[in-house]
C-alpha cells in the first residue's frame, strides 16, 4: 500500500468513527437500476426509467393517427403535454393509434402515486395508468422522447421520482429575464420532468415587481441595472399559471433584509429597522394579495448573507406575515445567514474552501429542506458541473422522504450580463439541469460525493454509468435544445496519464523527461476523461485531484489521440474561466499563447501555438474578487461559449503533451482537451 492509499484507507476510517457519510470509491459506486436496461435502450429517455422491459418496435403513425382519451381535456397538464407531443410526431403510418389514460392508484406502489404512472406502449396504442395529473404528465413526456426517434419502441414502463421536488433557479433580481424567454426556459425544463421554478425576483440592484404601495420602488432612478424592466403582477400570475400547465410549482423569491441596497436609496433607512420592518409588512400583504395562495404556497424571503442587531424579530415578524397569508416560509439556510424560522423550510447551500461543507449529512436535517450544495452553475465548470450533480445524492439520501425534499440548481449571474441569452451558454445551464434531473428523479444508492474531483476508471460501474448519461444526454443536446447553447460535449473517451505537481525549480528537468517519453521514474497516476481538474478556485471549494498543492507546481498531462485522417482537427481547449460570480482568473491568453499562466502543449513532439486571435489579447486577469461587476462578460473569457479550436494531428495516433503551470489560487488550475471527431 503506497502512503496516498494509506492515507485514504486512514481517511475512511476516521470518517467512519466520527459518523459521517463516507463516499464510496468509483469501484463502490453503483447504479440504482442494472445499466443493461440502458445500453439496450431503443430510445434516448432522461431521466431514466425506474423500471422497463423492451419489446420490439414499430412503426410510428402520422401525427393526423393519433388521439387521446377524452378525459385529457379535463386535465390542463395533459392537454399541454399532449399538444407539444403531437406537433413533433413524424411518424409516416396512417393505422390509428390511441394513447388511453386510466386514473387508478392501485397498480403503483404508495410512494410512485404523486406523480409516477405504468406506460404500456404496444403497436396499436398506449396505455396510461396514474393515480395523478402529475402522473399522466410524466408518462406522455417519457412518450414525447420515445417518438423522437424513426422507430415506435414497444415497451413497459413503470417509474415514479426518487425525490418530490427537482428543481432550478434563475437570478432574474440581478439580471431581469423576459418573460418570453422564462416560458421557453419552463418549456424545456419540463421535458425532463423537472418540477419547481424557484423565481429569485429581487436583489441589489432592483425591486423587480409592481408595486402599489411604494411606487417608489419601481423608479428607474432607484435600480441600477435593467432601469426600465418590472414584472407587473399580471405578468407573474401569467407565469405561474404557465408552469403550473406544465407540473411545475413556482416559488418566488423576494430576498430581504439582504440583498437590497434598492431599498436604502428608495427610503433612506434598512430593511429591518423599525420604519423599514413597517413597509416590508406592506410589501408582503400586497405580494400575496395579488398572488394567490394557491399559485405560490410557498414564498421565499431569502435572509442570506447578512447580519443585523434584531435578526430573530426580523425572521419572526416575517414569517408570522407569511403564515397569516396561508403561505409557507422558505429562507436560505448556511452560517452565513438569519436563523432559520421554527416554520420555514430551509434551502441548504455553502460554496467556500472546506469540501466537506458541500455535502450535506442526512442525520443533520430536522426540518424540511432543499439542498443546493452540488454547486452553482456560474462558478462550476461545465464538466465538473455535470459531474457532481450526476454523482453526488440531494441531502445525502438515496430517495426523498417528508424532510429530504429534493435539490434547486442555482443559477446566479452576479455581474451584470448584457445580452441575456448569453446566460444559459456561460452558466451551463442546460447540462446541468439535465444532470440535476436525472439523479433526482433516479435517485442514489450510494454516497458519490467524492467522484466529480477524478473521473472512476473504465472498468467500473460508476465510469459505464456516466459514459451512458452523457450520450444521453447528448442525444438531448442535438434534439430538444438543440436551439440553446449546451456547452457540454462527451469526455469519457480521453485517458491521460499525469506527472504530479513538481515544483518550479524541477520543472526543466521535468520537461525534458516528459518529453523524451521517460516517465516510469517520475510520479505518475491515470485519469480518463477530457476535463481534468487539478485544484479550483477557493471558492468552489479547492475540488480536484490535487486540492492540497499549492501555487509554484506545475503538472504534465500526456494523452494519446487517434486522428482518423491528416490535417487541422477540431477541439474545444481551455485552461481557466472566470467565475461568472466574481470574475476571478487568470485572464484572456496573449495572441499565440494557451494561457496567462504558461500553458504549452506539443503534438508528436513539436509545440503548438494558439491559432486563434484574440480581441483582448493579455486582458481580463484577475486575482481578487468584483462582486456584481457592472462590466459584462466578453465571450473571450469563456472558453467553452467560443468556437472550436484545432490542432494539427497525423492520421492514426498522436501523442498530445500538455504542461501546466499553476500560478495561484485566482486560477481554476485544469485542463480541457475534448476531440470533436
């Protein structure tokens, strides 16, 4: 046993005795359903079916065959699901074909009948059976990806979601959405049966929502981004009424005493003190006056990040407010925030240096939760994004229950964005959201909480595992979004072998010997995937594969690509990106250069510049943090939102070196080499 396995063997230990949730090995790791049922799958379905047996194809019929049981118009959600399916049906067959739906409980065990349902789909029709509305929604979008292909798959299905609520977050408090594009946003999300839109509706530079009362709130003299941009209160009840159709709950977010400098310069005075306490009872009646109770029953008053002399007042006053509304209260929950109310439900979160922080220990939850400790879309990387909410579990657990309700992905653009379609590509918005779907539908059982820092090997199940989710998934990116930006491409068919981190002053040496091919002397370990993560940035809580180095060391990595011809080959490259939060990194490469910390790479020996050309050459560095910045984002600091790159490989196998140098705790210190042929 080498001292890095002893080491880990002590670690478990220790872990074990001190009662903490262990994560399993990628050799540990398994799959909630045997991955057979996948890989002979006749359809592309995320999230994946609890439980299914193939029985052939068929033809599928024209669109102009098919129809539903009367008893669908009498269901909002169903007739919505029904309508999008048939406008995509092109099917060829004219034999009539009737999908029937069957309200009965009985055939599903108790814990599938909130929204699970039986989908029998034979050469002559299909059949339905729920005990919900929710339920036949579900079926009939898990119909909607089985005639998405040129085949009809026969088959049987029966599936229920592991947790409750499967949910996502957009900031539209920093960054105002239409209300256009939250609907598409709506759309796109229900067809992977995610079912909660947590609605984040004010924050620094804005009070978002009509209001009456205060009208002052509303003026473009008091904002200090989108001047103009209000959602009127008609507007949000459209919304809400919109996703309701769609099986997804809305929670609006009006985040106090925190996050509301608006509110200083509209009255002169905070949130919480005495005259301040008064007008935000004001602003809860009104709210919840105009939003129904039984649109929104549950409000979120956010309480995060701050501190205040009266904050147990404060949290009761406002939940006591909320509860004489009928609406249940909802706060963000860390040791950054107000205690949380006797009454609230409580959203964990924690993106800081400790790694064990992230994981949340299901013994430690007394009240009912959501957890958005995976991490959040705009500080994350797309792959090691991908990666931790396909292997880490919501609130620890294998399956959901009356306080473990389920996971929100957040998607915080703190800087301000000028074009606002640029925020799904640069936050990774939809791989990350069919990531978050497919493990809170399917559910875990076992702790993977350590996987997403080093990618298993292939002859495991959690490796098999995640190379099936990400043809999956990218089957979806070329279908249902294949109008948004996706910025996620398969990684699992590149291994490396890396020289650990070495010092500065051994790294000439290191160099020539990497070089020459003469590594069996110097330290080395495998890694198997495109997007290797060394150490991130701080506030993403130092994950990779050596989160203990330190500035000054340099790592090798060396990998072997087969070209199936000569000539310039594309490639997506990238060595660091800003935090979309606080923009630290190490900044836009000098013209030829891979990087502003070093970067080098050789193919087959000879070392290759960057070919591309960059606007803001040398530009961008940034070694602290520029919370809500005011100056967008350029494309050019995202690598991943750019076109590809290429590199010029010779037909059959290229040896491909990369060196890179890590410069300091700005840098999201890694490598991103993903072929594209």
């Amino acid at each position: 046993m080498n001292i890095r396995t002893f080491s880990k063997a002590v670690l478990m230990i220790l872990l074990s005795c001190a009662g903490i949730n262990t994560p399993v090995s990628g050799s540990d790791w398994s799959s909630p359903h045997p991955l057979t049922l996948e890989t002979k799958a006749r359809a592309t379905l995320l999230p994946f079916p609890k439980q299914v047996t193939w029985e052939g194809v068929s033809e599928i019929p024209a669109a102009s065959a098919w129809s539903i049981s009367k008893n669908a118009n009498k269901m909002p959600m169903v007739k919505t699901a029904w309508e999008s399916l048939i406008k995509e049906v092109k099917g060829k067959g004219k034999t009539p074909y009737s999908v029937k739906l069957i309200r009965d409980k009985e055939p599903l065990p108790e814990e599938a009948r909130a929204e699970g349902y039986k989908l029998s789909v034979t050469a002559q029709g299909a059949t339905v059976t729920a005990a919900s509305e929710a339920g036949f929604f579900n079926a009939i979008q898990t119909l909607r990806q089985l005639t998405a292909g040129k085949k009809l798959p026969l088959c049987e299905i029966t599936d229920w979601p592991a947790f409750a609520w499967r949910g996502y977050m957009q900031d539209c408090g920093r960054n105002f959405r239409s209300v256009e594009r939250l609907k598409k946003e709506l759309d796109m999300a229900a067809q992977l049966k995610v079912n909660l839109f947590h609605w984040h509706l004010t924050d620094y530079p804005a009070w978002h929502i009509q209001c009456k009362s205060h009208p002052e709130l509303n003026s473009p003299k008091h904002r200090t981004r989108d001047l103009h941009d209000t959602y009127t209160y008609e507007q949000i009840r459209e919304v809400c009424k919109y996703a309701a159709k769609r099986n997804i709950r809305i929670i609006p977010e009006l985040d106090m005493p925190g996050h509301s400098a608006y509110f200083n310069r509209a009255f002169g005075f905070k949130m919480h003190t005495e005259k301040g306490m008064k007008i935000v009872g004001e602003l809860l009646d009104e709210f919840c006056r105009e939003i129904p109770a039984d649109m929104c029953p549950i409000i979120h008053f956010g309480a995060d990040e701050v501190r205040i002399p009266n904050a147990g007042e404060f949290v009761d006053f406002v939940t006591k407010k909320l509860q004489s509304h009928n609406r249940t209260p909802m706060q963000w929950a860390s040791n950054r925030d107000l205690p949380v109310g006797d009454s609230s439900i409580e959203q964990r979160w924690g993106e800081g240096p400790n790694t064990a922080d992230k994981s949340i220990v299901p013994e430690r939850i007394t009240r009912k939760a959501f957890d958005s400790t995976m991490g959040y879309t705009n500080l994350l990387d797309p792959a090691m994004l991908v990666r931790r909410y396909f292997f880490m579990r919501p609130c620890g657990v294998a399956k959901g229950d009356e306080l473990r309700l389920g996971t929100i992905m957040c998607i915080w653009p703190d800087g301000k964005v000028d074009n606002k379609d640029n925020i799904p590509g640069m936050c990774s918005m939809w791989p990350g959201m069919c990531a978050m779907a497919e493990r809170a539908w399917v559910g875990g059982g076992a702790n993977g909480d350590a996987l997403p820092l080093e990618m298993p090997a292939p002859d495991t199940e959690a490796h098999r595992a995640y190379c099936s989710f990400e043809k999956r998934m990218n089957t979806l990116r070329k279908r249902t979004f294949k109008s948004e930006a996706f910025p996620f491409w398969p990684e699992s068919n590149v291994e490396w072998t890396v020289v650990e981190p070495v010092p500065s002053a051994q790294a000439e040496s290191t160099r020539k010997a990497v070089l020459a091919g003469e590594t069996a002397n110097l330290p080395t370990r495998k890694a198997y995937c495109a997007n290797l993560y060394f150490r991130t940035r701080p506030d993403t809580g130092y994950l990779g594969m050596f989160m203990n180095a330190k500035p000054g060391n340099t790592v090798w990595a060396v990998t072997t690509i087969k070209s199936p011809k000569a000539g310039q080959m594309p490639f997506m490259i990238g060595f660091d990106a800003p935090a979309r939060s606080n923009r630290r990194w190490t900044g836009v490469p000098n013209n030829g250069d891979w990087s502003q910390a070093g970067t080098r790479i050789w193919v087959n020996g000879k070392e290759v510049q960057n070919p591309r050309r960059y606007r803001l050459a040398g530009q961008k560095a940034l070694k602290g943090n520029q919370w809500n910045f005011e100056e967008p984002l350029d494309p050019e600091e995202v690598w991943w939102v750019q076109d590809e790159t290429s590199l010029p490989l010779k037909k059959g196998k290229n040896t491909i070196v990369i060196e890179q140098p890590y410069i300091g705790e700005h840098q999201s210190w890694g490598i991103s080499l993903i072929p594209l042929f």
